[in-house]
C-alpha cells in the first residue's frame, strides 16, 4: 500500500480515502446528529485553545497588533476556517494528506470571502502529507515562518512509524518562528489502555464511539510507535489511528526545539475555563451543551442520571450537559501545547 504522494507503505491513503469519501453535511444535518453536541463542544475545546496561545502571541508582540500566521495541520475540509477569522488572524495556511477535503476546504474559504466582502485573512491550502513530505516546499513563500501551528485530532496519524513521527515534528519545527507555539489536541493513549485492560477484551466503547484492537496484541505492551487500533465515531470517524506515547512525542519534539509547556485531559480544561467570561460565552454561543431537560434529549433518558442529581443538588430548573456516552468518547482526549525554544 503506498502512500498519497507514493512513498512507500503506510496508512496514508486509507485514512486520506475515508476522509475523502465523508459526505458534506448541512447546517440542518448536522443540528440532527446524534452527536450533535458533542461535536459542538469538540469546537468550543478547539477554539478555547486556539485563543488561548493567540492571546499568548499578541501579547508577545511589542504593540500587541502584529500580523498572526497560522500553520493548520490536519485542516480538513476547513471546518476551523471560521474561528482564524473570528480571532483576526492575517495569514492562514492549510495543509491535509485528503486532497478532496483540501478542494473543499477552499471552496469554503471562498465563500466565506464572499460574505465577508473579501476582508478575510490570506489563506492558501495544500494536500500534503506531513508525516513523509516537507510542508514548505509547497507554499507560496517558502521561506514564510509561523507563529501558530495547529493540528486537532490529526497528530496520532504520524505515531505509525518513527520516521514519520520525526517527520512530522520537523515540519512543526521549522516552520515555527523562535517564541511561536504548538498546539493540539490527540487521545489519551494512558486512558485508552486503561480503559481496555478494564474491558477485559480487544474493544471497549458505548453507542457513540468504539476503540477495537487487533486481538493478539491484547495483554501486550504496546510498541512506541505502530500501536494500531481502530476508532470509530458515529457518522464521522471509522479509520485505523495509532497510540500516541506521549514521553516518546515529548522527548522527540525537545530533539527539534520544542518544549512542552502545557498538556490537560478535555474534562480538566473544561472545568477549569467553563466559568471564565470568555468559555462561558463561547459555550453558549456554539451551543456546547445541550439543556437538560429539553424537549428533545439526543441520548436515552438514562443517559443523564448524572444532570438530574447536579440539577436537584443546584435547584436549578435546567442544566447544561452531554449524554454520558457521549462524555465518555470526549474525556478520551487530551489537550496539549508546545513553544519552539529555539
């Protein structure tokens, strides 16, 4: 199996054909998932770091109103796209080994130039794939450096091999200015394996989401790197990723300048932001969770025995929440933030 640009085996053209293949979904759509919420609150977590190491950024420079490049690794079909606009960012450059969700992803940005009279930040967008191909030799400016490098949900793609970790992180690197930061979110390889030892078996999951691995290699230690599962995430996600050993990826990225300076489980970053005047807004603003009672529940009644004792422990008539299947698939993940020292 060879990968998209044709260098060698891998899982390259597997992951990049299932993304490809997702159908688009509309506003309407999407409001109708069953993972709706989930979805919505994936976003809020995104946007809530992604403002975070922005503010981080202005605040680094001298007058606080310097132009903000962006380097979105694992763009997708563009679905951040709006949150670089809403943060007022000046140049945004997107690169996805999925060609198809690259041409989708500018047919995006160019509607959102259309209704937004064209005052939108630059933006130029690329299939590449980050673990075997060089991310610069692609851009306009070559030698353009970043002060932000984005990659959400995409970085256990690159734990398939050594070479292509190291690849990845070379990319990462050298397109980060001196000061500029990393930043992503990536499951928790800690509490996966944690969760299938209790499974007693080579899968665990719920209605929402499942994690399956081969089943000679349960009751084994995992390797470094090549620890393949399969994850699927009703209506988007059924691919193999791979375990994301975290030492390993720390002591590999501090090989090219870069240094952890932050890595939080979803529901710690979530405690810790939900009340703060910006989360709170925000949570609201994308509908983040859903309002319990309401009169519609996406999961079955039992799905939230958890909000019914918050709300009769707060006396509070409504509560904001997620079906427990669906808090269970999020707490899978981590966020994490890295700043190039040299």
């Amino acid at each position: 199996m060879s990968g998209p640009s044709g260098e060698g085996s891998g899982f390259g053209n597997v992951v990049a054909k299932h993304y490809d293949n997702l159908p688009e979904r509309g506003r309407e759509q999407r409001s109708e998932s069953r993972i709706y919420f989930m979805r919505n609150f994936n976003n809020w977590m995104k946007s809530t770091l992604m403002n975070e190491y922005l503010e981080k950024v202005k605040n680094s420079q001298e007058d606080g109103r310097g132009r903000i490049r962006v380097l979105d690794m694992g763009c997708g079909k563009g679905g951040d796209l709006q949150k670089w606009q809403r943060a007022g960012v000046s140049h945004v450059v997107g690169v996805d080994i999925a060609a198809t969700s690259i041409e989708q992803c500018k047919d995006r940005y160019h509607e959102m130039k259309g209704r937004n009279r064209d005052r939108v930040y630059a933006g130029e967008f690329y299939a590449v794939d980050c673990t075997k191909q060089r991310t610069r030799d692609f851009y306009r400016d070559k030698d353009i450096k970043f002060d932000l490098v984005s990659c959400q949900f995409a970085l256990h793609y690159c734990f398939e091999s050594l070479p292509q970790a190291e690849c990845m992180l070379r990319n990462i690197s050298e397109n980060l200015k001196k000061g500029g930061f990393f930043i992503g979110t990536t499951p928790d390889s800690n509490d996966i394996m944690a969760r299938l030892q209790s499974s007693g078996s080579n899968t665990f999951g719920n209605s929402v989401f499942s994690v399956t691995f081969p089943p000679e290699s349960v009751g084994k230690t995992p390797p470094l790197f090549g620890a393949q599962y399969s994850f699927h995430l009703t209506e988007v996600v059924d691919c193999p990723e791979f375990l994301v050993h975290f030492p390993t990826l720390v002591k590999l990225a501090e090989k090219f300048g870069l240094m952890m300076i932050g890595k939080q489980r979803f529901q710690n970053y979530f405690q810790q932001r939900k009340d703060q005047t910006e989360g709170s807004k925000l949570l609201n603003r994308m509908s983040a969770l859903e309002t319990f009672p309401g009169h519609k529940q996406t999961g079955d009644e039992d799905q939230y025995e958890h909000a019914k004792e918050f709300r009769g422990a707060q006396g509070s008539e409504q509560v904001g929440t997620l079906s427990r299947d669906e808090w269970e698939a999020l707490t899978i993940y981590t966020v994490f933030a890295f700043k190039k020292m040299r």
